[in-house]
C-alpha cells in the first residue's frame, strides 16, 4: 500500500491520491475517485513543492522549468 492509500484507508470522509503536479490531465482521475469513493468533494489541499539546492550556474534551463511546473 502506498502513502497515499494509507492515508485515506478506512475513510468514509478522506481521500488520497498520488499524481503528477507538472502534468494537468492526471487531475481528473483523482477529482473522479474522490467523487466515486465519498461522493463529493468540498475542500482540495495541494500540497505538492519541490527545491533544488544547487549554484546558480549549476542549474539547467530543464531544472528550472521542471521547478516552475510544480510550484506555479
């Protein structure tokens, strides 16, 4: 079981699930399953950030883009 499943395991209220914040179709599914397995959905908390300790002149325009996706 991942760390998602674990969190919402044994929830009538609770839903969680894994996906990819760069990625904007990977948000129905999610939207779906909660629908499907509580019915509704009142409150969504996107808790998704990443940081990349490196020099700036060790960072690559890929590395920049890829921090931007997910903490825009």
């Amino acid at each position: 079981m991942g760390q998602a499943d674990a969190f919402g395991a044994g929830s009538d209220t609770l839903a969680a699930f894994p996906f990819d914040a760069t990625d904007p179709s990977t948000a129905t599914p999610w939207v779906d399953g909660t629908i499907d397995r509580i019915g509704q959905l009142d409150a969504l908390a996107n808790n998704a950030g990443i940081l990349q300790v490196v020099d700036f002149e060790k960072d690559t325009e890929a590395d920049l883009r890829d921090l931007w996706a997910v903490n825009a």
